[in-house]
C-alpha cells in the first residue's frame, strides 16, 4: 500500500497544475462568456432590438462561447480537441436532425422578430387565422382572436404563407353592403348615410366616406359604404354603422 502511495503522490503532484489551470480557465473562461453575453444584450437595447429576442441571442451567444471554453479545457487535459469538435459536431447533427422542425420555427421566429412585418397589438391575418397579435415567441406567434380565442401559430407556418397586417398602417377602411328599396332616391339614401356617419366620432373626416352605388337587383338597390378610422376603432365602427344606417 505504501509503495502504491510512494508512486501516485508525485502523480498527482505532477498533475495538479493542469487541473488547477483547468479550473481557472473554466471559471474565467464562464465569466467572460457571461459578460459577453450581457454585453450583447446591452448591445442589442441600444439598437432597440425587439425585447423578446435579446434574451434568446445572448443565451445563444453564452452557450457557443462556453462550449469554446469547455474545448479549451479539454485541451488542457490533452484531449485532442479535434476529436471532442467532431465529437460535439455530431451530437450537434443529431439534435438538430431531431428537432428540425423546432429548429425551423425557431429560425423563423427570429426572422419575424428581427424584420417585425408585425408587432403586439397589430391586427393580422395569418396561417388562416385572424386577430389581434398577443405575443411573438421565437418558436410560435400568438394571437387573440375576435371571439376571443387563444391561437398559438408555429411561426414556421407564419413565414411559409402570406402575411396580412391589417392594422399595419394606423388607419383601416370599413367596407359595408346596404341594400334599400329601388324607389329610394339614391341622393337622399347617400345624405342619410352621410348624416349617420357624422354621429359616430371614430369615423375619419380624411379620407372621405364613399358612399357609391354597388348595383341593382329586382326591387333593390345596393351601396358599398366605406368610412376610415383609426385600426383599433374597426369594429366599433362596424357596428355602429350595421345599427343606425335605416
């Protein structure tokens, strides 16, 4: 026993600067990741990057730079780090063969986040669906819906078909079909409409309501009745025109 002792001490001794290097590259090697990492997200505020995707690419950029580190202490170790690269290369292939439909809502996610075609609060059509954007996650897009339903959209599904930001430009025209007798005059039926119009404060002056006729059918004429207003006033507006237009 004492001659196993006699040989494994000066082992040790040997060996204990390599660990010890090894820790303390570790542990500065993880702290200079994570300053870096807060410096990008300090970075990113000051460019006003949206809020939701700071904390995903600094969390990105904190694993690369560990994973770097945890090269570098393998080299200390003697490992051959072209080994462990390949090594970490293919965990990586495999992951990413497995989640590689996460990985592509994840990629779009951050498209959508970076170029923004939408932000919270916009109303939008996508995916086939409609409503009032709650949240833009970097795997999914959830919306509320009118009738208030929570829809949460992958957004590899948001990218891959045509995206319609209904509320995108501040204001939004109201499209209406009225339908009256066809021995109305059709002047007396536009004052009306205008005159009921001009009772309902969210209706824009600028631009002008259109009232035009749609065409005629037997007994009936129709009018397209179209007033502006601000996006969030649409349904308000809506319906005040489906209730007091007689």
């Amino acid at each position: 026993m004492e001659k196993y002792v006699e040989q494994f001490v000066p082992k040790l001794v040997a060996f204990a600067p390599v660990v010890v290097l090894a820790i303390l590259t570790l542990i500065i090697g993880f702290w200079i990741a994570n300053k870096l990492s807060r410096i990008l997200s300090n970075a990113l505020r000051a460019r006003k990057t949206d809020e939701t995707i700071i904390p995903f690419l600094s969390s990105i950029a904190a694993v690369l730079l560990k994973v770097l580190v945890l090269i570098s202490v393998a080299g200390i170790f003697g490992i051959q780090t072209t080994s462990f690269v390949a090594l970490v290369g293919a965990a990586g292939l495999a992951v990413g063969l497995a989640l590689q439909g996460s990985l592509a809502h994840f990629a779009s996610g951050v498209l959508l986040l970076t170029f923004r075609p939408y932000k919270v609060g916009d109303l939008v059509s996508i995916a086939g669906f409609t409503g009032d954007v709650e949240s833009i996650q970097v795997f999914n897009t959830v919306l509320r819906t009118l009738d208030n339903k929570r829809i949460i959209i992958p957004n590899g599904s948001v990218t891959a078909g045509p995206i319609t930001n209904i509320s995108g430009q501040g204001t939004i025209r109201v499209d209406l079909l009225f339908a009256v007798s066809g021995d109305e005059d059709i002047e007396k039926v536009r004052q009306s409409v205008l005159k009921t119009a001009a009772g309902c404060p969210e209706i824009l002056q600028l631009p002008a309501i259109d009232v035009l006729v749609n065409g005629h059918e037997i007994g009936i004429t129709k009018f397209d009745v179209r007033p502006w207003c601000k996006s969030e006033h649409y349904w308000h507006v809506f319906y005040f025109m489906q209730e007091n237009v007689k």
